[in-house]
C-alpha cells in the first residue's frame, strides 16, 4: 500500500482503517463517525489501493440504494481515481456499475432495494456504506458470501440499531472519527455548519454529527434523515399541507425518488385563512394533477381549498403508523427548510408517568412534519399498524 500512499491526499481515518486492515485480525472493520469525518472517502481510498497492488480481487462496495451509492460512493470513488488520473472509461460498465483494473480486480457498486442482490455471487472484500441504513438480514447474507475483509461505516444516530453490537464486538475493530480528522479538507462554511449544532438546545445533534457518539435519545421520533443542497430531479412529487392560524399552517413538498424522501419546506406562516392559502398555493403552479395532502380533521378547510381549484384531499389519519412509516425511509430534507428541521430535532414521543415510552408523539413543533407524513404516508404507503417499531 506504500505506493497509494506517496501520492494521495489521506486522514488519520485512513491511516487507521489500513492499519486494522494490514493487521488482518479483524473480522469487521467498523468506521463511526460523525459528518465530514471523511470515513467513506477513506476507506475508498483504501480499497481502491488494495485493487491496484492485489490481482484478481473482487470488492463489493453496497448500500441500501443505488441513487445513494451514485450520489455518494461511488462520486467519491471516480473522483479519486481522477485525481490519481487512473479512470478509465474503457474500464468502466456503467450498465453493471463495475470498474475492472487492469490487473483483473475490480469494484462494483450495487443497491439492495431488492434484497435479492444481497444472495448473489460472492466477492473478497465487501464495504457497506451507512450501514445502519440496511436491514441485519441483509448485512448477514452479504456478509456470508464474503471471503476476507468487511468493513462498514455509519453514523451513530440511532437509538437502536444492528450496527452497534457489531462494532462493540472485540473480535472486530471500531474506529472513531469526527470533523477534525477531516477539518483541512472542509470548507470554513461546512465547519461552521457542524459547529452550529453546539447552539442547538438539544445536543443530540452535535453529540452524533459534531462528536460522532451514540447520542439519541428514546424519545427522539426521527434520527433518519440527512441535509441536502436540495431536491432531486425526477421522481413523484407530492405535496403535504397542515393547516393552522395562530399555529401556522405548513405546507410541504416530497419528492418520492427511488424508495427515499425528499423535504421541502414551502409555507410555514401564521395567520393565513382558507383563502389566504388557496391565493399562495395557485401561485406556486403546482400541475394540476398534483394532489396536496391535507389534515383530514378539517374537512370543510379540504372542501373550500377543492372548490377554489386547489386538488386538496384528505390524508390517512394513523399518526402512529404514519412516524413508523416514515421512520423505516431514508428522509432527506432541503437545507433552507430552517422550520422543518428545527421540528425534526425536538419532535419527540411522549412519556408516562413512570418515564415510559408511549406510542404517541408530543403535540408541539410539528406543523411542517405532520403535513409531510400526510404526503408520505397517504401516497407511498399502504396504512397498517402491523409495523415493527424499530
């Protein structure tokens, strides 16, 4: 590995991940870690050495969708071999998402939105990216099929997840990383961005994505989602609306691209009557056929709104059914959304006298969220309370 490592750019994440992986004493190699940690572009970084200087290896490098492996891994992985003016178009299958070397070692990308994918041929060295993401069966049968190496990296935002044990294991090896193992590869702004979750009055977000610790609380309804620059193109698009007048009313569009959930905020105002909100949703041109997902406890507001030419309609009332539905998706949310993620850091479930968890959210700071389960849950969901609260 010596020779990667006289002309690339690497963090003490990546020296430590080649370490454990040199060593070969590990069964898994776990990278936790906070945002910007730099621990995928890393462990990249090592396995794209591993495939230069080992003939014939096979390295699988997975995630829970292929639009993420696209906009993540797989971004990083052509970016380094650019820079290391190794990739080659000729080399590459955009169709089968496999990049041969010349040496007869390659890397494929896959999503396993059909976990069918993940009982497929076998491989040498297997990477899955934000595993905690992927269903434990999966990991298990991925992992059966894997020869030497598994490495995996997460952030640690879940109260509860598969992921934990296997990094806790002494068999394997847990590395650690934050935004300073990273910090002279990030912008002033993405650091002051991280540094701003100190402020917050819940430090669950500065604990998990500035730290890199296990921070969630029980309570805490919705660790599943990540900031983005902004929605994708493509994909079905729906609107959420939640109506209000001393609260205000919210109104929110999804974007239902490739199994994930993307979140805009659009309205978030006090003091708008029926009219008021039939005036401000015809100016946004929303196509016709567009349906906005309203509060069904006030159909006379859903009435008025359709009678105005607005395709309001009712949303499936679950409230339960609908946070596990939207818990069990990979959420992104726009970075301007300023109210809507405000409520995603403090939206929490209720306690009961004995400090036990109810199955019932607290009624505060939900305006913009409750109109974007309207959206999702109505539209991309069968309703059922059979779900497993994970």
């Amino acid at each position: 590995m010596s020779d990667i490592l006289k002309i690339v750019k690497t963090t003490p994440v990546f020296q430590k991940n080649l370490a454990a992986f040199n060593s070969g004493k590990y069964a898994v190699i776990s990278n936790a870690g906070g945002s910007r940690s730099g621990k995928t572009y890393s462990i990249i970084q090592l396995l794209i050495g591993v495939s230069l200087q080992r003939p014939n290896i096979r390295i699988s490098i997975v995630s829970h969708s292929l639009p993420h492996i696209k906009r993540g891994a797989f971004r990083d992985f052509k970016e380094i071999m650019t820079n290391l003016n190794l990739f080659n178009d000729d080399d590459w299958r955009a169709t089968d998402f496999v990049y041969t070397f010349e040496n007869g070692s390659y890397i494929e990308f896959f999503g396993i939105e059909d976990p069918g994918r993940a009982r497929g041929p076998g491989r040498d060295i297997l990477f899955v990216n934000e595993a905690n993401l992927v269903q434990k069966e999966i990991f298990d049968q991925l992992a059966m099929r894997t020869r030497g190496q598994i490495l995996i990296d997460y952030n640690p935002a879940d109260f509860v997840s598969w992921v934990y044990p296997v990094s806790d294991n002494p068999k394997n090896k847990t590395i650690h990383s934050t935004y300073l193992d990273n910090i002279h590869n990030l912008s002033q702004a993405q650091i002051d961005y991280i540094e701003s979750y100190k402020d917050l009055p819940d430090q669950f977000m500065w604990k998990v994505y500035g730290l890199g610790q296990r921070g969630a609380s029980a309570e805490l309804i919705y660790t599943n989602y990540k900031v983005v620059d902004k929605l994708p193109e493509g994909g079905d698009v729906i609107f959420g609306l939640d109506f209000g007048y001393n609260n205000p009313s919210a109104l929110v569009k999804l974007v239902h691209y490739d199994g994930e959930i993307y979140m805009e905020e659009i309205i978030y105002q006090t003091k708008l009557t029926t009219n008021d909100l039939a005036d401000r949703l015809k100016s946004l041109n929303i196509p016709r056929g567009t349906p906005i997902y309203c509060d069904a406890a006030e159909p006379k507001s859903i009435e008025e709104l359709f009678r105005m030419g607005v395709n309001a309609k009712p949303a499936a009332k679950d409230v339960y059914a609908g946070i596990l539905f939207m818990k069990s998706k990979a959420m992104y949310v726009t970075a301007n959304s300023k109210n809507l993620i405000a409520e995603l850091q403090s939206y929490k479930w209720k306690k009961n006298k004995n400090d036990e968890i109810m199955e019932e959210p607290v009624k505060e700071s939900d305006h913009a969220l409750d109109a974007a389960r309207y959206a999702a849950f109505t539209h991309i969901s069968k309703p059922t309370r059979n779900i497993l609260f994970i």
